[in-house]
C-alpha cells in the first residue's frame, strides 16, 4: 500500500498537515494556503494545507527514486501518427478552421518499485538536473494526485487584483534555431491570452509588457511573453475571483490553440491519451494573502497508480503546429523537450556542469 504522507511543495515552501481537498475553485478565495492540480481534462484537486514553512529544494539521496529503464518508455502516438497529426492540422488551417493547434503525445513507463516511488524524490532529481521557476511536488495519494512539475511556463499569478500570464511559444535548442514560425506563433497566443484575460479583467487593462523575449532554460530556448491586467474592483466586497479566473481562461492557451474551441477540437480527435496535468495548471494559492501563481503543467511528470498492467510514470510533450510547421521539425521539437527530463527519470542523465536558468 502506498502510504506517503500529503504533502506539497512550491517557491521555497513545504506544505504539509492536509485539512481539506475539494474540487470547488470557489474556496481558493476561502481561507489558508491550497495546493492546486488542474487536469487538461477539467479535473480540479484543491487540497488545503495547514502547517506551510520555507523549506529549501528537497537534496537529491541516492536510491530514493527508481525510475523507469530507459527503454521502457513508450508514445501514445509514434512518430509516424504524430507526423500525420502535423499534416491533418495543417489541413484544418488550411481550411480555415484554426489558424494553430498543439499536439501532444503522452510517455508512460512502468514504475519498477511502486510501493516506494515518492515524486518528491523525483522532484530533488529534477531540481538538480533540470531548475525551473515554477517547480513543485504535489502528493495527495489518497486522492490520485502524484505530480512532480519542472514547468518553465507561468500560467496564472495573482497579487490581490493584478493578475500576470507568461505564455511560451517557441522552442529551439540554442536562439539562432529560433524560426519566424516561432514569433508568429507566440504572437498568435499572445492575442488568445489577452482575450481570454479580457474575459474577466476590467475593460481596458490588458496589456503585454514583453512580448516574444528569448529565456535560456536546461538544454533548450523559449520565446516568452507576459499578459498583464487588473480583475474589477467590486464595491460591495465581491468581484471575480478564482473561479472566473479559470472558467475564462482554462485549459491555457499555449497549449490549445487559436481559436481555442476549434483547437479543442482537434486535439480530442488526434490525441490518442488524456493529457491529465500535463497541459493543465498546478500550483499553489494563498487565500489569506491574495496571492497564488500556477504553472503551465508542461515538463511535468505523474503518476497513475490504476494503469492498465500496474503502476506507471507518464510525462507529456507536445509542439504547437501551424501552417509553417513541418512534420519532422515538430516532432524532433517534442523529442528535444523530452530527453532530458526522461533521462533524468531513468538515472541516465549526466549534468554537465553549471545548468542555465
């Protein structure tokens, strides 16, 4: 029996001492200091905590994590559905029925020692081979939620009524890799992000500070944007919060496409695996402090403990496809945002020296 104890832990805080789960986005405007998985799915697991204390990045001990073997993963599209995907989408723009959609496949690998996989020792390999801003652990065995996160995207932060979004399109191994494709891509998401946060955030206060700047992250480069804006103020004490919050904005659009609702679409019909978290948001809230920032859950890897054959870790990747993409190119782009996370799963990734932020 898997018997770990609940736990959380996000931007140098370790939450501990579980009090409530609930799948209601309402009591992130409650009280106390919540741990949030959003599945791409529309599965919601807010789990309140009530002892929160800075603790530092959990220290890598050997032995805590087995992983799987290198060569046990496998896609839930191979190369030659996915490629096929890449020219089905390109159909739909074509047709004008898109003008991007992002395609993912989902790897799973069985867990070798199951009883004794805890993702937080996932989380002090990944804090070690591949940093991130937005890592994290979320453990809540009980409630089926196992999630380690190594999310480089920012998908929602709060400060009272200031709310921030940081979309990532464009992926390359180094900037001179970086294509026009990329920029008109970001671009392309940055307009659906700003009508998604102009959904709930008062008329006119939208902005985008940086649009398409270029961050270094462990082994690659990202374009990134950042989508700002003010939620109304309410006199009579109420207003949007959490609940609007996602309902306007949700699944992020990095992840979807342009338009959303036709991206959705086709995604449902070429994805062959539920997305779960990877795709979706996972992070914390502050209720008290009208605080809370979630990620993106890209560069993400759960655990479902009811696969079909026994325990098994499963990790997302995807690339979002235009009518510039070629095939090839999109799939190497999803290979190049897997290999290292997965070597870091299976013990056969080796850090070569100082890693970049």
């Amino acid at each position: 029996m898997h018997d770990l104890p609940p736990m959380a832990r996000f931007g140098g805080l370790l939450a501990t001492d579980l009090r409530d789960v609930t799948s209601d986005p309402a009591a992130l405007d409650s009280t106390g200091w919540w741990a949030v998985v959003a599945d791409f799915e529309g599965r919601l697991v807010c789990a309140r905590f009530g002892d929160v204390r800075p603790a530092p990045a959990p220290a890598v001990a050997p032995g805590r994590w087995r992983g799987p073997a290198p060569d046990a993963w496998t896609s839930s599209l191979d190369r030659a559905a996915y490629t096929a995907g890449v020219r089905r989408i390109r159909e739909h723009i074509a047709a004008g029925e898109v003008y991007q959609a992002n395609l993912c496949r989902v790897m799973s690998a069985p867990l070798p020692d199951p009883g004794a996989a805890d993702v937080d020792a996932l989380t002090a390999l990944l804090a070690h081979g591949n940093p991130a801003p937005y890592a994290g652990t979320v453990r809540l065995p009980a409630h089926g939620v196992e999630v380690a996160t190594a999310s480089p995207e920012l998908y929602l932060r709060r400060a009272g009524r200031t709310v921030t979004s940081g979309p990532i399109k464009g992926t390359g191994r180094t900037a001179e890799d970086l294509l026009e494709k990329d920029h008109a891509e970001n671009v392309m998401i940055v307009d659906l992000v700003r009508n998604d946060l102009g959904r709930v955030c008062a008329t006119g206060s939208v902005t985008v500070p940086e649009l398409c700047a270029i961050e270094a992250h462990p082994g690659l480069v990202h374009l990134v944007s950042t989508v700002r804006g003010e939620l109304p103020a309410d006199p009579r004490g109420g207003g949007a919060g959490w609940a609007e919050l996602l309902a306007a904005t949700f699944p992020p659009g990095s992840v979807t496409g342009a338009p959303k609702a036709s991206a959705l679409r086709i995604i449902e019909a070429l994805e062959t695996a539920p997305r779960g978290p990877y795709c979706g948001g996972i992070g914390w809230v502050d209720a008290d402090r009208g605080t809370g920032e979630l990620a993106v859950g890209i560069r993400t890897f759960w655990i479902d403990r009811q696969a079909t054959g026994g325990p098994a870790l499963r990790f997302g990747t995807g690339a979002g496809i235009t009518w510039g993409s070629d095939p090839e190119r999109e799939w190497a782009e999803t290979e190049l945002k897997a290999a290292r996370l997965l070597a870091i799963a299976s013990g056969t990734h080796q850090p070569l020296g100082g890693t970049p932020r």
